[in-house]
C-alpha cells in the first residue's frame, strides 16, 4: 500500500503541464537578441505585454486554433508597433511544455522567419 502511494505521489510531482496550462496567467519572455524583457498577462481572449524598459504595453485580441496553436491581432500599441503588425496575424505553436514554461515558435504573417523562444509563468 505505501509503495503504491510513493508511486503515485512521484509520477504527480513528474507530470508535465500540457499546452492548455498555458492558455491564461501572467508569464515574462526575456528577448535576448533584444534585449528586452516583457511581463504578458493573458486572459482567453486578450493578450496584454508590458515593456520592463519603458514601460510601454501592447494588447492584443487572442484566438486559440487548438490546445497547442493561437493566434495574436493588435488592438493597440505604440505607433511603430501598429504600423508592424496592423492587419497582420501572429501565429504561436507551442512546441514543448514544462513544468513551469513553455517553448514556443512564432510567426508573423507575411514572414518567412520564425522566432522561437521560451516564455515562464509566474502567477
């Protein structure tokens, strides 16, 4: 009886999040070609990214594909953001998941360069 508690208590402690862990909260991306770093707050349906250097934010509408894939439309912005992504979908694949983070791949319709990077959850 115990060992079977001790397995059970071990395979929780080991199980990994799945995409739809990832699908609201309050996460950072560190941007190291960049250089920035960013606070993202994400509700079912809106996207808000805070700038840590200046302070900026932009929001954007969120629309979940499936578990795994969602796509970003800009509702407002610094101006050179705006201009950027105006009219054009960014497409997020989340690729692999941890505990606490998971690791995504970006496109920007339009481009043909992807972006991948790692965002972390802290609330």
């Amino acid at each position: 009886m115990i060992l079977v508690f001790l397995l059970a208590t071990i395979y929780e402690t080991k199980k990994e999040s799945t995409c739809k862990d990832f699908k609201t909260g309050k996460f950072t991306l560190t941007d190291k070609k960049i250089e920035g770093k960013y606070i993202i707050e994400r509700n079912d349906s809106l996207q808000i990214e805070t700038d840590l250097t200046t302070g900026n934010t932009s929001k954007y509408n969120v629309k979940w594909v499936n578990d795994c894939d969602y796509e970003l439309r800009i509702i407002e912005g610094r101006d050179e953001i705006m201009d950027f992504y105006a009219g054009k979908v960014l497409t997020i694949r989340i690729i692999e998941t941890y505990k606490n983070s998971y690791k995504f791949e970006g496109q920007l319709e339009g481009l043909e360069r992807k972006s991948t990077q790692i965002i972390k959850r802290i609330k």
